[in-house]
C-alpha cells in the first residue's frame, strides 16, 4: 500500500477561507499531503477583518491532537493562531508526548489588525511553544515581539533569528522579509548555527494568508522529507507563485491562492494536449496562427499562451497576434483560443450572414465575439481550439473544403 504522507495544523478557523487552517488545508493539498486538523478558535472573518472570536476549549484541543495522532499520525505539524495561554499549555502537552516536528507561525494580529494572540499569552509561547519548534516563522513585527529587537535591515533580522533560535530555544528560525521595505522578499533563517537567505521579487498580488500558507508549506515538505533548508526553499516558490496569482475576491485583503501551485502546470499541460488534438481536423483548413491561452487568471503575458505552428508543432510562446487574444479575455475570460486569419472583406460578409457577431473596435458589445477585425487579419475567437476550428470550417469557402 503506497504510504500517504500526513500534516497536522493545529490553528484557527477563517469563515473566508483565506488564512488558518482552511489556508493550511489547502496548501498540505497542494503538495499531496493529507491534512488533519485540530481547530483552535472559530473567527467570523471576510477579506475586510474578524468581528468574533470563539476559542475552543483547550481540553477540546488536546484531545483534537491525540485523536489523530493515535490513529492516523503524524509526520510533521504547524501551529498558527493559539489565543490564550490556556490553548498554548495544551497544545505543548500534545506535541511532547508525540514528539512531531513542529513548525511555529507565531501568529498575533490578522491581516485587518484584529490581536489573534491575546498579550498574556506571549509569554506562554515564548515558554512552552518555542523551545519545542523545529522552525519558527516570524515576520517582521512577530520577530520584534519575541526577540525584543528592533528589525530595520538584514543585519537586525539575523541577530533576531539568531536570539529566537540560541536563546527562546527553537531548532531554527526564519524572519521573514515582506515589511521590511527592501527592494527583494528577504527571508533570514538561522539554523544549526548558520545563517542562509531566501529571496524573490516583489510581485504585485493577494497577501492575505501568507504567513499561514508559507509555513503549511514547510510543514507539507517536512512531512514528505525534505530537508528543513529544502523545505524552506519550496515554500518560498511557493507563496511568490500564490501572492502573483492571487484570488482577488472581497473588498479587502484578498487570498493568497494555494491552487496556484498545482493548476498552473496541469492547465499548461492541458492546453498543449487540447491544441494538439485539433491538428487532425485541420484538414483543408490552414488559418495563418492558432492560439490557445491559459485561463484568465494565469494569462499574463504571451509565454502564457500556445501556439500551433505552421510545422504542426505546439509550444507556449506565442507571437504578436497573441496580445489581441490577451486583449479580448480582459472583457471576454471565456475566449481563450482564436485562429488568424487574412483579411478578407468576403469573409467578414459571410461570417454576419451566418449569424456570427463581428466587432471591428469595441470589446464592449453586449454579445460575445466570435470575430475581431484587425488591420490587416481577422481573430475567430472561441472558448477552446474544437470551438475555433469548428467556426473557422464554417467560414472557408466550399471549395477549400474539398
């Protein structure tokens, strides 16, 4: 029986799906990790903050940890929001007496502001959480809480990874580098006595669960038995991949999107095998390009489109005519494949009498396309190449068809 591997998160719950343990859930899915769950507190919570707070009791807690670690088990465990100190004490029982490895996210204030760690509960965690971590994950102001240091540059975030880790007793310790106002996402871990960085670009995006989504990451690799510096450096692909790619839902502080991870390789897979498929049908029909973008979400630029070559070929990268493809799904996501071809005024006759609607500069018709006038081409727009090509066989005269 082929072994699934498992990950523990032990947080609170958001009623918007975009941080704790539903942001934890998704990512142990992301990387092919079964999740368990032990809920800590229950948040009425959307994009915009948290209006309610209900703690569960701590003996409910433990005994969330042992049901699963008895039966299931554990290969490796998160904690993000612990609340009060009381929830703090029974989460370090649990972890002794198992002995997983545990990733700490500090968390203390939500995106919004809400406090999610109650102030006499630092201590406890300092106390009993820390010393039994294999990583901590701070970010900036969580590090300045703990380490009692200042954090304004990388020299300031080593010496408070360091203190975290020497001092408060954890295996390692990452600060990471998001609100530190440097022109990278510098991420400073300390671990066995050394000092490594993790850096991205900044990308425009949806933060909102970061920090619960980037250190369910590490706990998803720890449980399939990465190294911690291994680890570490897929989450950081990782959360750069869902802050680009972000879920812009609410009115407020959008997801991070997990999917992101997962969908964007298997879509890009999709989309190849789809424009292939339309290659035996293009019998007689010889349109001058044939493109097939990813769906709108992941659609940027026009490496993010395919292209079927005039040698019968299929590869991402797409030439010029793909940003009026780009162009047409800002108004029109569901139109993400189109065929080029000449210019023809016979042909733009035809394709009214047929019924098609045609638009020659306005994307903002109140019907959708099926054909885009350009200077000197023609776009058959359509929601995938069997759609394109169908309409394209429509329009050839009879007899290119025989």
């Amino acid at each position: 029986m082929i072994e699934l591997r498992t990950a523990l998160t032990i947080a609170g719950s958001d009623s918007g799906g975009g941080a704790g343990i539903e942001a934890d859930l998704k990512t142990f899915s992301a990387f092919g990790v079964h999740g368990l769950v032990a809920i800590t507190s229950v948040t009425a919570q959307n994009t915009m903050g948290v209006s309610a707070i209900h703690d569960i009791p701590p003996e409910v807690v433990r005994e969330q940890i042992e049901a699963v670690a008895c039966d299931i088990g554990v290969d490796a465990a998160k904690t993000g929001m612990l609340s009060n100190s009381g929830i703090i004490r029974a989460v370090s029982k649990a972890v002794k007496k198992h002995g997983f490895p545990l990733v700490v996210d500090p968390v203390m204030i939500a995106k919004s502001g809400a406090q999610l760690l109650r102030e006499e509960a630092v201590d406890a965690l300092i106390k009993h959480i820390i010393p039994l971590a294999k990583l901590v994950t701070p970010n900036r102001y969580e590090a300045e809480k703990l380490s009692g240091i200042g954090i304004e540059s990388l020299e300031d975030a080593r010496r408070a990874a360091r203190l975290i880790a020497e001092e408060l007793g954890a295996e390692a310790a990452i600060v990471k580098g998001g609100h530190m106002g440097l022109s990278e996402a510098v991420d400073v871990l300390y671990h066995d006595g050394r000092f490594r960085e993790y850096r991205a670009p900044f990308v425009e995006g949806c933060t909102h669960g970061t920090g619960c989504s980037f250190s369910a990451a590490i706990t998803a690799n720890l449980a399939k038995g990465y190294s911690l510096e291994e680890a570490v450096g897929i989450a950081k692909e990782f959360i750069t991949t869902g802050i680009k790619y972000g879920a812009r839902i609410g009115r407020g502080h959008c997801p991070v999107n997990q999917n992101a991870w997962i969908e964007i390789p298997a879509e890009r897979w999709r989309v190849l095998s789809e424009l292939r498929n339309v290659v035996a049908g293009l019998d007689g029909v010889r349109p001058g390009v044939f493109l097939y973008a990813l769906p709108a979400l992941y659609a940027r630029s026009r490496d993010d489109v395919a292209v079927l070559t005039g040698r019968g070929t299929v590869e991402f990268g797409a030439p010029e005519s793909a940003a009026a493809l780009l162009e047409v799904m800002k108004t029109y996501p569901e139109l993400r494949s189109a065929a080029e071809l000449e210019y023809s005024e016979e042909l733009i006759e035809r394709a009214r009498n047929m019924g098609f609607t045609v638009l020659e500069h306005d994307l903002r018709e109140e019907k959708t396309p099926d054909l885009i006038c350009g200077k000197s081409s023609l776009l058959i727009l359509g929601r995938d190449p069997a759609e394109v090509l169908e309409k394209v066989r429509r329009l050839e005269p009879e007899s290119s068809q025989e």
